[in-house]
C-alpha cells in the first residue's frame, strides 16, 4: 500500500539521513520513478523532505525533523512482543532494557494495536532450550557480548570437545549465536573461519590488538557456511537399519540430521518394519543405537553388527556379575 511506503520511507530517512533514490526503490521494490513521486507526496503533505541530486545525493529530511509515529501495524506490534520471548536478552544482561523498550512501544501504540500485543506477549511463549538437555553450566556471555562490538583480538582459553586442558587462541571476533539455547563465538582463527561453543570458553581477554576480519564478510556470512560445514558434513560410515513401526517417529526425530532419506516399508507396505539408511561419522557412533533395544537392527555393514554385539554382550556381562 502506498500509505505504508510513504511511512517507510519517511522512517529509513529519520534513521539514515541522506538516501540515494536508488537504493530507496530496491529496498521497497518499486522504481525510482515512484520513489521521485512518493517524495512529492510527502512534500505535500507537509514533510519536509527533499531530492538533492549529485554524486553524494539522495532523499533526505530538513536537519532537525523528527515524528513521534511508530508506523508499526497490529502484526508488527505482535511479532516485537513475541520476540520478548525468545530468551536471548537474559544471557546478555538486556532484560531490563528490553522491558523497558518495550514498555516505550506500548505507549506509542494506536489504542486499537494494545490489546492484541499485551495478549501477545501474555500467551506465546518460547522456550529455546530443548527437553531433557539436562542442566547447563552458567556461561558469562557478557564478556563476549562486550567483546564482540570491542573490535579487538580476543584471547581464548578455549577447552574443545573431548579434551580436558584449555587451550589458548587468538582470535578475530564477528558476532555471537544462539542455537537450541546453546551460545556460540562465530570467530576467525588465523583467517579461517570457526565456531567456539560459549560453555566451553574457560577465559576471555581482550587484547591491543585490532581485529582483523575479511573484506566484505558479513556475520551472517561466517554463520552460514559454518552451519553448511556442520549439516552437510559426510557421513563416512552408512548404515543400514530396519526399525519398527512403534519407534519410528522417535528414531526420525533423533537421527534427522544422519537420516539421508526417508524411512521405507519393508516389504508389504503394511508391515510392522519400516528400512531406512544412516550417514554416520564412525561405527562405533552405532552403539548409541542400542538404546532402542529390540524395536531396532543393524542390517549392514558387518562390523557395524560386531560393534553392536559386543557393546551388549559387556553390558551382559556388567549385570551377570553383579547378581
């Protein structure tokens, strides 16, 4: 709707300043045409916004202009109290800022807009953590929030996975992410992209240095092809499984990111067993498979088979000599 580009419009100027037209037209995705029109209608209407041509021009608004509207409609209003939920802000230390912004929004509300948000923010809740993760280590995610917007090196004490002795890295800070709950460093290490789960940081210093990030990379690029790395990592190891009806919803919940396909009937398509195939990093990533006891079997390869006998014949032998 045209009344609602206008106030976009109207809004990215208060935010921006000067805007070239161009750009206006491909975030609205109209022409620079209508733009050109849009400003005149503005102008009309007594906003004092004008069109300064040049290299360095663009749209922008008398120095000093500003309007109290907010421009948000009832679904905008609802999805900010909905993000109220997501949980994120306690880690960070915004609780209190976010309760207080969001009071500020309320007021600035049309009258008709409150009651669905206050509704909103009463009945959707989000909680990010999944079930039975188990309880958590506190993880002091301030000091990474700080040292993120520092734009210096970070010095990690950083404990991987399976070790037990911190090591130290410098790195070169982008941003943070929360995943399922879980926080992460998204840094470069000696120019390579990495990710270093938050739980796992033992000590973060800040050093004097300055951080030193790649030409033109965004966060959300450096995310994006560590999240690519960690799904789409192959499985070196395929394992061939028949489970029974009776699990499967639990066993397609749990493996869909080793799954690489969807389950089939085993013969008759009324039968009891369905087949389905597994991408695993190493046979003994099969053993974990023995938690669904006789509603599952190993089919292939062999040794996936013998890893499998053998953890059960040592939890065998576990409870024999115990009585």
């Amino acid at each position: 709707m045209k009344s609602d580009r206008l106030l976009s419009i109207l809004l990215l100027l208060q935010t921006r300043g000067t805007v070239p037209a161009g750009e206006l037209a491909e975030r609205l995705e109209v022409s620079v045409r209508t733009i050109y029109r849009d400003v005149e209608a503005l102008s009309a209407s007594g906003v004092p916004v004008y069109a300064q041509r040049g290299r360095n021009g663009g749209i922008a608004l008398l120095p000093g202009f500003r309007t109290d509207v907010t421009g948000l409609t009832a679904d905008e209003a609802r999805a900010l109290f909905v993000l109220a939920a997501q949980g994120a802000h306690a880690a960070l230390g915004l609780d209190a800022a976010l309760a207080s912004a969001l009071r500020k929004v309320m007021a600035a509300l049309p009258a008709p807009h409150r009651p669905a948000a206050e509704q909103t923010s009463r009945r959707i809740l989000v909680d990010p953590v999944r079930w039975m993760s188990g309880p958590r280590a506190a993880v002091d995610v301030e000091e990474l929030h700080d040292a993120v917007f520092a734009d210096r090196r970070l010095l990690l004490h950083y404990r991987h996975s399976g070790t037990e002795t911190p090591r130290a890295h410098t790195v070169d800070p982008y941003g943070l992410v929360v995943k399922a709950g879980v926080w992460y460093l998204i840094a470069d290490l000696e120019g390579v992209p990495r990710l270093f789960r938050a739980d796992r940081v033992k000590r973060a210093v800040l050093t004097e240095e300055a951080v030193v990030r790649r030409a033109g990379v965004e966060p959300a690029d450096v995310w994006e092809e560590l999240r690519r790395q960690v799904e789409e990592r192959p499985g070196d190891v395929r394992l061939r499984v028949r489970v029974h009806r009776s699990r499967l919803d639990l066993f397609v919940r749990l493996h869909t990111g080793v799954l690489t396909g969807r389950p089939e009937p085993e013969g008759d398509s009324a039968g009891e067993w369905l087949l389905a195939e597994l991408a695993v990093p190493e046979l003994a990533w099969a053993r974990s498979l023995l938690s669904f006891g006789p509603n599952l079997e190993v089919l292939s390869p062999p040794e996936a088979r013998r890893v499998l006998a053998e953890a059960a014949a040592a939890v065998t032998r576990l409870y024999a000599e115990n009585g």
